[in-house]
C-alpha cells in the first residue's frame, strides 16, 4: 500500500491527520500557505512543494483540510488549484468544514472535468484526530466513496456516506449547531451553577450523568469553571461553522431562532476580542465581569 | 433489612422507584393522591392508606416524588401533611423536582420540628427508574444524606451530595434546562436535515457520533424524525422546570438568552395543545406545518 | 384650593412633580430617604420631616414616587408606612412602577384600613415631567380616581382609568418594554448604519419618518451615534422594568420571547457596568468595542 | 411638465404611485407582469405596453417599484431588461426594497451603460402612497438625485440623500428592521393586556401616547386586539425584508441578535400559513389558540 496522496492544508487538524495517511504507509506529498508548517512531516518522509499543481502532480488522491469556503475556493477553483489542475479521475476528498453550496459548487466543476469529488468533513477535533478517532460524514458518489474507504480507514474509525454532494457538509453543519448550541447552554449552566454557590467538581460530575452529558460536557464545562479558555476549537470556527449552518438554514426556508440568538453570542465574542480563544470562552460573554 | 418506609407520589417516576424499594426488602407504606395507583403496589406487598398522617405513621423514612412546588406545599406544608406529622427525626427524602427556594423552605419548617429533609431530585426517565438507575442530586446535612443511602441505592446508581438544602433542586434545573436546550437544538437538526433531504437514519447515526451527542440525541431525534411524540417526559413539565430554572437565574440576577427563548418556545408549544406530549413536540411548534 | 398633600419620594421624577403640585397652590409637605433632597422645594415654601407618618399628618393626600417594589413595601406597608399611619378616607396616590401584584397588594391593605390606594404610575421623563406633560395610567376606583383628578392635572396632561387596581401597575409595564424593547432595536439600528458608513444625521432624520419613528428614535438614536450616555433613563431602571414585565407575563402564562431577549440584554449591561448609564447604553453590549 | 416616465411594476404601491405622475401631469408609460393590473390607469390615460423594451421606449425617466430582487434582477437585469434596453442617460428611479448588494450590482450595470440609475425606497404604506406622502431613503449621485426631484415631489412629501448606490436600500431595511420588530413587540404587548384583562381601547390609547408610540401603535394594536389581519404590509413581505436585513448585517459582520429572533417569528408565521395576512398577524403566532 504505497499509494501517493497530496495533502493541503496542515493546520491544526490537517498535520495530525496527513502524519496518520504516512504512518498508513501512503506516500504523502504536502503543501500548506504557510510553508514552514511542512517541516515536521518532510522530517518524517513527505515531500514538500510550494505549489499546487506540482503538489499533486501524478497523484490519484488529494486529501484537502482547508479553513473556509474562501479558502476551498482558492484552493480547488483557482486556474492553478486542483480541478484545474488534477488529472480526470483523480479522487478528491475535502475534509474542509464548508457549506453545503460550495461544496456543490466545487463539485460541479469536478464533474465538469471528470474529476471525482467528495465533501467529507469530520466530526472530532484535535484528539480524535491524532488517536485516528474521526467520524467521516462524506458526501457524493457511492463509488467515490469506496475508493476512499482506505484513507478514511487511515484517518478515522467511521465513514457513513450521507448522500450526493454537499451531504456531508450539510450534517457536519447540523452537528455543529448542536456542539455550539449546548456550549452556549453549558455556559448559562456554568454561570448559574457559580452564581449559586454550588461545588465545580461536583457539578461537573452530575452534569455528566444527566441526558444531555456528551463530549462537551466533561471538555467545555470544566475550562468554564476554571476561566481557563486555551484553544481547543477557536470561537472563531464555530462562528463561522454557525454562519453557515444560518445560511443554510435560510435557503431551506427553516426558521431556526435558537442557533441565530447562539450565533449572535458567538459574533458578539469575536467583536469583544474572543475569536482566537476556546469556544468555551462564550462563556466571558454570557458572564460579563467574571473573567478578564 | 425491613425498615418501614413511606413513599407518596405514585406517578410515572414515583411507581417504580417504589417498587425497587419494595423489592429491596424495605416495608413499603403508599399514598398517592388518585388512590387507585396504589393498586399494583399493594399487590406485591404493600400498604395503601388515604391519609398522609397515616402512611407516615411510625415509619422513620419518608420518600416522596411529587409533580412540583404546589403539590410539595400541599403534601409538605399542609397542617395534615408530612413536617406537620411526622416523628421527630424522620428522614424526609424528597425526590420531586422543585424549586431551590422551595426545598429551602420545606427543609427550614423540618428543621424546627427536627425533622431530617433532603431534596433529592434525580436524573434519569422512566427507564431509568425501573432499572435502578437513577443518579439523585442531593441537598442537605451529610449525616443525612448518609443515613438515606440505602434507599438511594436500592433507587439508583449514584448520590452525589451537592451541598446544604436546596442544592440538589438547583443542580436539577441546570440539569434539567441542558436538556430542554439540547431538544430545541435537535429540533433545529431534525427540521434542517428534514429540510435539506438528508436520510434521517443517516443523520440520526452520525450526530450519534458528534461531540454533542447524548441519550437525547438517540431518544429525542428518532421520535423527531418519526412525528412520533407518545410521551416519555411530558413537554409541560420541561416547561414547568425551565420556569422555575428562570426563577433561579432572576434571583442570581444571571442573564439567560438561551434559556429565557428555548422557555417562550416550550410555553408557546404548550399554548399550541402540546403540553400532554413528549417534550420532542416541541419540533411541532419549531416546523410549524409538518405534523399535525 | 389651598388642600394639604404628603409627598413621598424626591428623585428625578419625583421632585419635578412635587414642585408642580407646589405651584399649583397645594400645601406641600415632603419626604426624602435621603433627607437632604428636600432642600429645594423647602427653599419653595414646603415643609419637609423626618417621618412618614409626621410628613403625613393630618393630609388628606399623599402622593409617592418611589423607586421599586422594596421600596414601596417599606414606604407604603411596614408599621410606621404609610397604610399603617394614615387616617381613613385618606387619598394615597403611586406613581412608583411597581410590579402590578405589589400594587395588588398595597391596594389590600389600605383597604382593610378604609384608605384610597391608587396605582398612578406615569408615562414621560423628567422633562415631561417638568412641563407638566406627563400621563398617568391609573388602577383603583373610580371614585378615587376623580377625587385625584386636580392633583393628576397639576402634574401631567392626560389621565387614564385602566381598571381595578393593579392595572394602571400592567399597562405601565407593557409601555416600558415597548420602549425596552425599541431601545434594543434602535441600538441594532444604529450598529449596522454605523458598519454600513451611513451619515448619523440623515439616518436620524430617515428613521424618524418611519412607520417605527416614536419619541425614542429622536432622544435615543443621537445618544448611541454619538456614543454619549448621560443618564436621563437609567439602564438598571430600565432592567427591573423587564424584570418585572416578565414575573407579569409568566403569571399570566404568556410567552413573551422578544421581552426575554431584550431583558437579557440589559441584564448583561448591567453586569458590564452600564447600569447607570441611560438605558440606550445597551448599545456598547450590542456593538462591543465601538465605545469604552 | 409633460415629460415622459415609463413605471414598472403596478401593485398595492406602484399604482396609486404611478396615478400620481400621471396626475402631476407626466406622460406615463405602464408596464405590469400581470398586465390586466394596467388597466385602470389606461382609463386615466396612461399607455401599456407587453414588453419592458418597448414601455421603455425613448422615455428619459424610469421608475420601478418590484417586488423583490429576484423580480428586479429580472426586470432591470436580463437582456430585454431595462439597463440592456434604456438609451443612454436615462434615469432610472427603483423605489422597490432591494438588498444593497443588489442595488450596487444594478447600479453597476448601469453605470458600464451611462446610465443613471438611484436605489430610493420609500417609507410609508398604501395609505401614504396615494397621499403623495411617501419619503424617499435615496442611494446614487447627487447630480442624479436633483434630476429625479420633480418626479419624488409628485409621489411623496420628502426626498432625503443618503450616499452612494446602496445606501438607499440600506437605510429601508434598517427601517423595516425597525418595524419588524416593533410589529412583534406590540404582539407581546395585547397579549399580555388581553390576558390581563385590560380593556383594549383604553390600552390602545395610553400606549400611544408612550414613548415608543407610533404609527404601527395606531394601526397595528387595534388589529391585533381586533383579531383582523386584513392585509396593509403583507407579513411575507416583512419576512423578506428581514432576510435582506440580516444578510446585510452578516456581510457587515454586526451581530441582530433582536432582528434575528423577530425574522424566526415571522418565517415561523409564514410556515403556518400566515404570510399573505397582514404583519400583524405575527400575533396569532405568539398568542397561540386565540384566532384561528
């Protein structure tokens, strides 16, 4: 299994998960904006190149991980990005968080030029990313996706094909809302649990045991309490991710009152100076006074 | 281990928690206000009475799971009811979820009749209870919360002593509005991913995987989904809890937005004639049109 | 028309009317909580004393203008208030804005004790309330009503019976979260005219033709563009208005989701400080970091 | 003052608007989707025409007035469209509410064209439209502006600048932001009044006479008290506007946490069928179970 796959984008998600793709035994060749961030993988065996297109070069596969819909635009339409300038039939497998209607977008220009496209971002964050924990929600071709199964299989313990292009994005959105709706819900939790007098510890405990304890329940809950905002997930992707699941809701025509008055907060951060903190840190909004 | 105890309030929750008691061993004295619940508790053993005074009787531990602050004031305050009528020294375990101002008031007219009162609300649903599941969230004196030990375990899986009186109610409604949040939330899912043509069983499978995944999301987006709203826990008591959660914040002087809106959208649904429903209806007020 | 009246109460609004009542021609006797703001009016020819029931004597009049429901129970219900103190067939008349249940249960009181109780609270600020221009929503019986007619009409330009008493408590309440509710709006206004490079002046000018346009889009409008918050309606006055409009709505089993919003908003501004700014300060909490 | 104006665009406004141009003595040319609209004014002697291009003819003066910007990206945009069609140095007055991105890409057409195109919305209702009492919110250059004088004063009482192409259609939907959520606001108001039983006239008439009081408290409580919701500004009409509203307040990255909840309202009331009923009608979706 010594297939070669272009990887772009090694942020916070993308380095971890392109180290995973050369531990798998895939030959990796990389390229990031900001170059230096190549090192630690070329340290390990990838090679590096300044460009897209030579990025790619003969690959079959392109792995992307990309900030935004800016970013994808650049990356995959632009006269030197991907469809541009990938062979027909390379596969193309986007793990960027985009909407739903770039994705389409990015995809039609793929079919237009034969090349195989996926939109498949990721449920998990930096942990689940090393621990090679990511869930796959993948939009587009049921042949596309089988052919990627063995990289997502590098990546992840879970791929679930959602549907045609922009699918994926579509539920990664919706699970967002959520993720960002209950960290807004943990944080009126946490204010009031304060405000109340009650023990952290104690409250975490419980609030872990009840039927709405998740993940973020035992991440976001105790960085509340203790004021400790260290990025896990900045503020500033999920009011972004938020801004799109809005867009996306007003093109369905759904009212979706709860995640705009979340979004709003999370906005209202981002103004205050929060954006490059944890999400958590929602929390110095709903609290004014408390922290900082 | 046949100590006498007397349980009031035999309603969804308070049947089977009362029927674990009995199966632990325990003398199992049993009032309800509509007697003809008593039924099946007698049947396996117990006592039925129609007064409170005699359902205490000489027991020293009474349990009760009543529906809120009024029919605790009722049964609690009454000059027939349970401070009023009961030894010196009982140990009075109130399971009902109410508000924190009133279990302090409850516990303040025990204390000077020393009386030994803890609330003790608990986590879990109907499935919870029947297989001893429960977690209780208690408040109180930890002498006394020793001493029911033995009860909350032949109820539950787990005490959490969270401090003096009135911090198990608290913990409760933060609890309890987490829950409520998260199924407005899901609501917003269902309705967006409904929207957007996603497959349900798709959806409901990789939010299962998000990190705000929950037993609600596997219990509340299939009924979703489905318009299926046979009540497991009845939409008017989350109301219920979500006004007394307010309540709580208002005297903490703590802003909750979300809270505040996700209460309008309970109170409006209720309005609606969907009070007596599960509380996943909520989704029939959030895409007005689709059922009913 | 010399009548002898008691006025209770000298604060912004408070001091303006009373002066009123002294030009009119009516004996004036006042008392402050903080004796020292009685200075003026004395330098007008009033009398000022230490005591409630002193300042009372033998008036067949009383007029108060306090600054919430605590403060009227302790001026209006506690042994040496003045329920407790005033002859019967005495004419009690509230402008406080007081919740519509303390109006209810003043109202019993002097009742029991063949006392007039109405609640009068006004509509209009201290510049109203200067001109004379105030209006006055009132609660009681009608009787009592028109025996108040020559005060209302010394102090204001328009009186309105609502109804029983606690009415005139009601509309006054709805009133102040239209108004909350239009200071929020106009603050929104403001900050996206503001990121959009709008001129302030023809903006102010536009939106003072609107449908919307009301004497707030004039006073309040300016204040925000031009970032100056001289208090003329405190924010905290403004806040336990809402607060008190919401405990309204909630024993009405009315959801009032906007209301909540915009309550939650100033009770975030409060905590951030803003609480004694004018209450159109809420705009540094909508638009962070354009001020202070 | 014989001048020559095509209108486009005959509905509840554009009619009484084009009547009268055709009464301040402009030679009118009409055009309407739906041609049988144009007959009336043909009986004043205004000529109709099936095609834009020929309404159009050597007219020097265009005014439209569409529905939204679907219809006027149709109707301004397309080949057979007005900036394609219209000679040169044609003024083109488009007084429907656009997004100001749509306004600055027609002005952009135009302006490759040379020809004069102003975003002037209008504020004021039918009621004012046939008053000749309509304010124009103008977007364009100032030479443009002047030109277009003549025609404003025979349709409304005041013209006002506002900037540069966009800042016209801006300024509206700040406006109807405004409106929008005062619409709602006054929905909260009757129906905690009703609910707390306060007669509806003298609520009516205190509440205008508040400081937020306006026009809507004039035309909008006393429908929503009466249960009429006989159309004046369609709700579906108020939902777009909002829509536009939060799509410019997301590209100017400002958070409408307010506008946002008030835009869910009425999405949520068009979903439930209300959307051709006036916007009052919002208030059978916040009281719900009173009308229908």
């Amino acid at each position: 299994m010594n297939q070669s796959v272009a990887f772009l984008g090694l942020g916070a998600m993308g380095a971890p998960m392109a180290g995973n793709l050369l531990e798998a035994g895939f030959e990796l060749q990389v390229w990031n904006r900001t170059a230096s961030r190549c090192a630690p993988l070329v340290a390990q065996g990838a090679r590096a190149f300044d460009q897209i297109a030579q990025t790619i070069g003969q690959t079959d596969c392109v792995v992307s991980m990309l900030a935004d819909d800016r970013a994808t635009a650049e990356v995959m339409l632009a006269p030197n990005g991907v469809i541009a300038q990938a062979q027909p039939r390379t596969l193309v497998i986007d793990c960027s968080t985009n909407s739903p209607s770039m994705a389409r977008e990015v995809a039609a220009a793929a079919r237009a030029r034969n090349i195989f496209y996926l939109d498949a971002p990721v449920s998990g964050s930096i942990g689940q990313a090393r621990a090679r924990e990511l869930v796959f929600m993948v939009g587009g071709e049921s042949d596309h996706v089988q052919a990627a199964e063995p990289l997502f299989r590098a990546m992840g313990r879970l791929t679930r094909h959602m549907g045609p292009s922009g699918a994926g994005a579509t539920i990664k959105l919706i699970n967002n809302m959520l993720s960002g709706t209950m960290n807004a819900a943990l944080a009126e939790a946490c204010a009031v649990a304060l405000a109340a007098g009650l023990d952290p510890q104690a409250a975490i405990d419980v609030l872990g045991e009840g039927a709405a304890a998740s993940r973020l329940t035992r991440t976001k809950l105790p960085k509340m309490f203790a004021g400790e905002f260290e990025p896990q997930f900045q503020l500033r992707l999920m009011d972004k991710d938020l801004q799109y699941f809005l867009t996306l809701a007003q093109q369905l025509d759904q009212p979706v009152a709860l995640a705009s008055l979340v979004r709003s907060q999370m906005q209202a951060a981002c103004l205050a100076g929060l954006g490059g903190r944890d999400v958590s840190a929602v929390f110095a909004h709903i609290r004014p006074g408390v922290y900082r």
